[in-house]
C-alpha cells in the first residue's frame, strides 16, 4: 500500500504556495508532475463533507463543495467552513448548489447518503469528461451505482475515518482526533496508475491517505464498522461511549460483528484493516460467553475507545427527520446472509428497531430501551 503521511515535525494542513516547494513534493513523494491541479468537485457537504472540503481547499486544491442545502451553501461562502470540536478553525471554501455545477471536473468526490447517490451523479453527468473518476466516500457498496454512469476503471471507492456532527449552516464538528482526520482508498478494479496517484495527491491536505487494491475488502470492513457502533449508536440513541461502557450494548456489538465476519467469510473477500479494525473470523468470532467476553475487552474496547464522542450519521438524520441508509448498511448484510445462508438475527433486529425509529414508530426519548428487543445472545 501506498502511505501519504506527515511526519511529526511538519505543520499540518498548510497551503503551499510556493511551486518550486510543491514541484520537490512531487519528486519526493514519486508522484507524477502535473500539468495542472485536479479539478474537483465535492458532493454532498454534510458534516464529513464540510470539513474535508475545507482541508482540501485550505492545501490549495482546486474544490467545490457542491450541496443542495442553499443556507449551509450561503453560509460556506460568506463565512467560510467553521470546524468545532476537536480541531477549531475557519477555513475560506467555494460552495455551490447542484444547479450551479459548470464546466466538467476531473474528479467528483461523492459523500452524499447513498440514498440520493444515484440522483447526485445524474446530475453531475454533464459535468464529466471522458476521463472524469468518480471517488466513492459514503457509506454501504456505492460503486454499484457509480458504474452506472463511468467505466469500471474511472471509479473508485473509499472510507473516510474521521467522524463529525453536522452543527448548523457552515459549522461541523470534528469529533475524533486531528490525526484521524484521513481516507483510505482505491480503484475499484485494483489497479494502482497514475491516475490513483493524482487523486492520492489531490488528498494531501488531509493528516493521511492509504491507497489500497482490495476495495471490496476494504468496504466490507467499514460495512462491518457502520453495522456495529453506528448502527447500536442509531438503535439506542446515544454516542459510541454509551455502548462502549453498557456490557448489554457490547454483548450487542459483538453479536452483530460476529454475524458480519461469518459473512464476509462466505463472500470470500478478504476484509482490509482499517484504524487497526480487520472483521475476520477469527478477530470476531467466539462460541462461548468468556471467548465473547475476551473479544468484547481485547478487540472491540480498545479500538474503538478513540471514537467515544462519535455519534452515528444514521441516529443524526433520524433526529433531523430524514430517511437513513439503514437498507444499505444493516441490510446489507441480512441480504448477503440470506444469500450466503447465514442467520443474522442481530442485524435483522438492528434493521427493525432504526426503521421503526425512522417512520416514529418508537421514539428516540426512550430509545436505550431498544436493547432489550435485540435477541438473546448466542454461543454456537
């Protein structure tokens, strides 16, 4: 794999201005010298969103932040991209509306919900050129829909591994660590060209980029990762740290990461490590209360301890009303379970209690009761 990374003695997120400065980058890094800047287009300026346009724009690359939300994109323009939490800072940004896209990009970053992924690349499809990639960043196995609209060696795909709350028009917060604030990507057709090199570079106002040739092994685990914190964080109302300290909510969590890694098993993709998370059979799996218990403390605890204060995307449309990807990430994997005749009861109950909290069919006040409509554990 390929690593961009800043070592410790480097400021980080700093523009470079001086081209003799960027050209030594280039040799140094091997990348390929361009003639000119990625043209980026960045849609869906949510609250990941938000905060990677603005690093991006703050190391000087050429980015839109595209958003049909016309307060948040007023407030982008005028005010610039306020970041709160654990980084805080303004950060001048060009924001538009879909509406307003010109021209043609040579890179469309998508991190809108994958509900209205299709929609968004439909809208942009004026706006690419024959060579124009398409980077996947949301949630679920979009490059499904992605290969609707490019060839399969224009697309690629990717996890973001920092979280953030949208706060209010033009204000998100970054809710882990500056140093998390990265992605790990690649082509969906696993090879490694020029072209994952400029995107690669187009990235290097964030703390870290990972290129990877495994996608799929790398969409399985941020799939495993969305299914389990995210999806018990949206079930019970309640951030990461909630879970982490409810022997009740882990014995969920482990449950549901056992049936991701029986799964991905089957499927016969090799997940990829992300921040130190690998949802194989062997890291997941336990058929007794203490294998269930080392696994709880020894694997899950320790990694996901840095993301307490995260609060899942999925709990935070339902607060604001809207439809979330549930379908695409729980039921991801009941769909695959059916399909690979392994019994997801945890994922199913998971798929039942967000979607009931989604239509107000159970509120979100007394949402940590949920836990007890998740099925009994199971040692076999």
């Amino acid at each position: 794999p390929h690593h961009h990374r800043r070592g410790p003695h480097q400021p980080r997120l700093v523009r470079v201005a001086d081209p003799v400065r960027r050209q030594h980058d280039d040799l140094v890094t091997g990348l390929p010298q361009a003639d000119r800047q990625v043209v980026q287009a960045l849609l869906g300026a949510g609250s990941i969103g938000t905060i990677m346009g603005a690093l991006l724009c703050q190391s000087g690359q050429d980015v839109v932040l595209v958003d049909n939300f016309r307060a948040h994109v007023d407030t982008l323009n005028q005010c610039g991209a306020q970041i709160k939490g654990k980084m805080e800072c303004t950060i001048p940004v060009q924001a538009i509306s879909p509406e307003e896209m010109e021209g043609c990009y040579d890179l469309i970053v998508s991190l809108t919900k994958q509900t209205v992924l299709r929609l968004s690349l439909k809208n942009a499809l004026p706006h690419m050129h024959a060579d124009t990639i398409i980077l996947t960043l949301q949630n679920g196995i979009p490059e499904d829909i992605s290969k609707e609209f490019v060839s399969q060696d224009k697309i690629m795909g990717g996890g973001v591994e920092f979280g953030a709350t949208w706060l209010e028009p033009g204000v998100s917060e970054l809710t882990t660590e500056p140093e998390t604030l990265g992605i790990t990507f690649g082509p969906l057709n696993g090879r490694i060209t020029e072209d994952t090199k400029r995107v690669e570079q187009a990235f290097s106002g964030l703390h870290h980029t990972h290129v990877v040739d495994n996608i799929l092994g790398l969409r399985y685990s941020k799939l495993t990762d969305n299914s389990t914190f995210s999806a018990m964080s949206a079930a019970l109302g309640c951030c990461w740290g909630d879970i982490l300290d409810s022997y009740a909510a882990m014995t969920c969590i482990a449950h549901l990461g056992r049936e991701a890694a029986m799964v991905i098993e089957k499927t016969g993709v090799i997940p990829e490590k992300i921040f130190g998370f690998q949802p194989l059979v062997e890291n997941l799996g336990f058929s007794s209360q203490a294998e269930m218990d080392t696994v709880i403390y020894d694997y899950w605890t320790p990694r996901y301890s840095p993301f307490r204060s995260c609060k899942a995307s999925m709990l935070q449309d339902i607060e604001k009303g809207q439809p979330c990807e549930i379908d695409y990430i729980n039921g991801k994997f009941v769909t695959l379970g059916k399909q690979y005749k392994v019994a997801t009861p945890f994922m199913e109950s998971a798929v039942r209690i967000i979607t009931m909290l989604q239509e107000k069919e159970l509120s979100l006040a007394n949402a940590w009761d949920n836990l007890n409509d998740f099925p009994n554990p199971v040692w076999v």
